[in-house]
C-alpha cells in the first residue's frame, strides 16, 4: 500500500516529514520482504539440490543391485549347468558297466 503524497499546495513540513516517514517504512518492508524472499530461494535451492543428490545415488545404488543380481543370476544358471553336467556323468558310467555290448542289461 502506497502513501497519499501531500495535497498540492497544502504541503507543510509536517506533511511532507509523515510521507517522507511512510516511503522509509515502505521500503524498509519491501527491503524486507526481499531478504525473505532471498533466504527462502537459498533453502529450496539448498533442498533441491539434497534431493537431486538423493535421487543420483538411489539410481546409482539400483543399477548397481541390478548388475549384482543379473552376475549371481549368471553365476546360478553356470552352477546348475555344471550341476547337470556332474549328474549325467556320474549316471551315465554305471548304465554303461551293466550294459554287455550288445547294449542288454546283465545280472
């Protein structure tokens, strides 16, 4: 809200010391209200920036797990594999030594 100036040609000292008065306190308002406005651009920037630090290093951390999982994914399906392989050729001897060849089970 701005000050009524001093009617024109009514003006006497005291008038013009009471605006004079009134555009200091304004300012010091408007000086104010612009210190606030600084101090809370500062916070959210501050805010901000913690956020967008957060947010890199929760991406950083899921990629990471997401390699881990897909290595020890990798290294089950190569266990399983060799577990299979271990399996065929511990089964596979014994059907071979009961067999006579002509491929007949012996007793």
């Amino acid at each position: 809200v701005r000050p009524s100036p001093p009617p024109p040609g009514k003006a006497s000292i005291e008038s013009v010391d009471t605006y004079i008065g009134e555009l200091g306190a304004l300012r010091m308002q408007v000086d104010r209200e612009k210190a606030d406005y600084v101090h809370e651009k500062f916070d959210l920037e501050k805010k901000l920036a913690i956020a967008t630090s957060k947010l890199n290093s929760q991406e950083a951390l899921g990629k990471s797990l997401t390699r881990r999982v897909r290595m020890l994914e990798f290294a089950l399906r190569q266990e399983r594999s060799s577990f299979v392989r271990t399996l065929r050729l511990r089964t596979q001897p014994f059907s071979l030594l009961n067999l006579d060849s002509e491929g007949e089970t012996r007793n």
